[in-house]
C-alpha cells in the first residue's frame, strides 16, 4: 500500500531534520487561532489545502485594512476566488461544514517573495531520483505566471502558468549573472536532494518533485515535496531531456 505523503507532515519532518531552516517557510496546521497569529506575524500568507494537488485549494491571504483581507485562489473544484473577507467569513469559506463535524484538512504557511524583476510569481520544479546508489538531479524546469504578484499568485500549469527552461528563467526574467546562475542552481540541487533523502527516510521512494522558490536573498525555499511527480513539463521544454528521465527510471 502506498503512503501518502501530506503537506503537513513533510514540513514536520523537514523541520525536525538536518536542513537549514533558511530554506523551510514557517508552517503549521490550519486551525482559526494559527490563522489569526499568522496574520499578525506575516504580511501575505497561503492556505494549501494538505493533500490536494494540481493547484486546487491552495489560497493567497493578503492581510487588509478594517479586517478585511483579499482572499485570492482557487477552490477544491478548480474554480477561482477572488474575495475581501473578514477572518471568521474565510474560516467558513474553508469549513462550511464544520457545524456537521466536518473539517477539511488545510496548512498555512508563510507567504515567499518569489518573483521576477518586474513582479511575476515563479516556482521551480526539481525532479530527483536515486540513480546508481545515490540521489541525483533528473531535470530542473521554471513555473511561471505571466500575472503579477498582486493577482493571486498561485503558481501551477493547470492554472494557466507557462513552462520555461530553467536557464531562460535566471537569465531574462531574474536578470543573473553568470556566477550568480552557477551558485543558486548549485543551492537548488543541494536543497533538493537533501529534502529527498530525508523524506525517503520515512516515505520510501526513488523519485521526487521538489516545489521550491527563491526569495530575495537568491536562498531556495522548498514549497513542497511531491511523492508521485510527473514528468510531462519536461517533454515539453526538452524533449531530450525528459527521455534522459525515463532512462533514469529504467534503472531505479
């Protein structure tokens, strides 16, 4: 039987490990207290909801004036949100039904400034596998959303963002120079192999997807660790590349 991997948990396993804080966004379990204290410590903070994936349930709060905070996402049917609510409405939003006993498992974390030089939000996909006797980088390509920050801010394909090879995404959209590509690529791979190997240690697999931004100091922050990762982005940026993946799973 597979086990599934939730957000939650690999967050507590991250954070109890070796791993350098640096690189783990502040994250608890979703609760109304958690979400009220995550407002006054954080400017923007996101509501993902733990077991969900291809962007579905997965919130952007940026904290308001009068109480009212813009609520911006997409439900757990795909559909988009776009809303300024008070905590209690977007506690109900996300439990509506609670009064029956019935509450959907969410986590909230802290909001990363992971964008580009004119404000686009990005993420990078990270794909691991245990080649040979060790962990090893597969392929690495760049999410992003052509919308602004200020719009939601969610990062998935499914959601209308754009895949770019991992070189065009440092170069034209975060303006590096060439020592600065070298540096946080080598970053990257560390981070994400690292992640794999402590999440394979309770979560026994040979390939991952790594979810990770960069914030504004160029340091990798791991958004989230994909136990079942697909591969159909690679194809698309590089088709050599991705048949280099597939060889790389022949041998697992």
């Amino acid at each position: 039987m597979v086990q599934r991997l939730g957000k939650l948990e690999q967050f507590k396993l991250l954070n109890t490990s070796r791993l350098n804080p640096k690189y783990i966004p502040t994250t608890t379990e979703y609760s109304l207290k958690n979400l009220r204290l995550f407002l006054t410590q954080f400017d923007v903070i996101y509501i993902k909801h733990a077991t969900s994936g291809q962007g579905r349930g997965v919130f952007k709060i940026t904290k308001g004036q009068n109480q009212f905070h813009s609520l911006n996402g997409y439900s757990m049917q795909g559909k988009p949100i776009n809303q300024k609510l008070t905590i209690e409405q977007i506690h109900k939003l996300l439990h509506p039904f609670e009064s029956f006993g019935r509450l959907n498992p969410y986590i909230i974390q802290e909001g990363i400034q992971s964008v580009t030089k004119t404000g686009q939000p990005f993420s990078i996909r990270v794909h691991v596998q245990f080649v040979s006797g060790e962990w090893k980088v597969g392929g690495i390509l760049a999410n992003f959303n052509s919308e602004r920050l200020d719009n939601n801010g969610i990062v998935n394909r499914r959601r209308g963002s754009k895949i770019l090879p991992i070189q065009r995404l440092l170069k034209h959209y975060l303006r590096l120079n060439p020592k600065e590509e070298r540096e946080l690529l080598e970053k990257i791979n560390d981070v994400s192999i690292e992640a794999s190997e402590i999440i394979a240690n309770k979560y026994p697999g040979r390939e991952f997807g790594i979810d990770v931004g960069v914030d504004t100091n160029l340091n990798p922050i791991i958004f989230e660790v994909n136990k079942n990762a697909g591969i159909a982005g690679f194809y698309l940026i590089d088709p050599k590349l991705w048949q280099e993946i597939v060889q790389n799973r022949k041998s697992l």
